[in-house]
C-alpha cells in the first residue's frame, strides 16, 4: 500500500499526509472493518 501510496504522489497526486503514515491508517481501518465483519452478529464462522 505505501509503495502505491508513493506512486500515486510521484506522479502528482496530492495527498493528505505522508505515504506511510496514510497506508499505517488504512491498514488498520481495514483490520478493525474485518473484524467487525468477521465477528459480528450473524456470522456463522
């Protein structure tokens, strides 16, 4: 995810932080969404 994030940035995409402070945060919103998908009420696995 950073390397993309970086990317994106090097070909002039205006971000709103630095690459790897934006994929840490993505990538723990995932996990948290997962979790929740995962574990929550209804799931049968």
């Amino acid at each position: 995810m950073r390397g993309h994030l970086q990317r994106l940035q090097t070909a002039g995409f205006d971000l709103p932080g630095d690459p790897a402070v934006l994929s840490s945060a993505f990538n723990a919103l995932m996990e948290g969404f997962c979790a929740v998908c995962l574990t929550g009420p209804g799931h049968n696995g």
